[in-house]
C-alpha cells in the first residue's frame, strides 16, 4: 500500500488500511481456502485408489499450487478478522477526508486510488491511500465515517 499520501510516522509505521468482513464473507473465505487446501490431497487420494494417471498428475499439480495460495487466503482472512477485532475494541471514531482521486488499471483490475486525510478528536492527523473499485458518491472533499486504532494507525473506512 505504498502511495503518495502514505507517510511513515516517527516510529516507522506505515498507515494500515483494513475491511470489514462479516461472518458469510469470512465463512466463505475460509471454505474457499479449505478448498484450496484440500483440492490436491483429494485428487491424489482418489488417483491412489484409481491407479489413474491423469488424476495423479492432477493432484501433484493443485497440490502445488493450490494448497499455497489457501494457506495465503486462510491468514489474510486471519489477519483482516484480528484486525477488524482490533478496531471494534480500541478504535476510536475519526473521519477520512478525500483528498485525491486517481484512476488505476493494472490489466486485470480497475478502479481508484483515493488519498485520504484521517483525523479524529483522539486521533492524530495522518494521510493515506485507500484503493477501491469506482464508486459516483467519491468525491474530493468527501467526508467518510473511519475507525482508526491511533496506536499503529490501523483504519477502517466505513463506506
């Protein structure tokens, strides 16, 4: 999340923008990265009982590739959970200000860049970049409800 507005504060920390996920998306999460997980071993199993080829070779190859990518789903999904945990028992209320929109498309993805001015009554004033898909509502000068842990500068913007 390395952008124009991100500014490390005298301890080196970087702000850290994070998203809700409510239980059906965490459950979904963690079923596609057991999915993921399990895809391999699954193949390879049923290629034992087979003596098929072609499921055998399968099964190496979801093993390979599939199982990390589950792991790497399973702890982002960890990660946002902790940190949403995080700002519902020590965030404080603050408001992200847009200060900047700039399109983005990296071939795959498209979307906009939105700097961001986040300040609060207990919260120091820092600036950030929030990437998101395109939305009519954003605009420059927009002010955004954010929950911010003033401790680390782990937000959340709530729109």
């Amino acid at each position: 999340m390395n952008g124009p507005f991100e500014m490390a504060d005298a301890s080196g920390r970087e702000p850290t923008q994070t998203s809700r996920i409510g239980p059906c998306a965490a459950l979904f999460l963690y079923s596609t990265a057991a999915g993921l997980c399990l895809s391999g071993p699954v193949l390879l199993t049923v290629a034992g009982f087979t003596g098929t080829a072609g499921l055998l070779l399968a099964g190496v190859v979801c093993t390979v590739l599939c199982a990390p990518l589950g792991v790497v789903l399973w702890a982002d999904a960890d990660n946002e959970r902790e940190y949403n945990r995080r700002l519902d028992t020590v965030g404080v209320a603050a408001t992200a200000e847009v200060t900047e929109l700039t399109d983005w498309d990296d071939g795959e993805q498209a979307g906009v860049t939105v700097g961001l001015r986040i300040s609060g009554p207990r919260c120091p004033t820092f600036e950030a970049t929030w990437k998101r898909s395109k939305h009519p509502a954003l605009r420059v000068g927009l002010r955004i409800p954010a929950v911010v842990d003033p401790a680390d500068r782990l937000f959340r913007i709530d729109f």
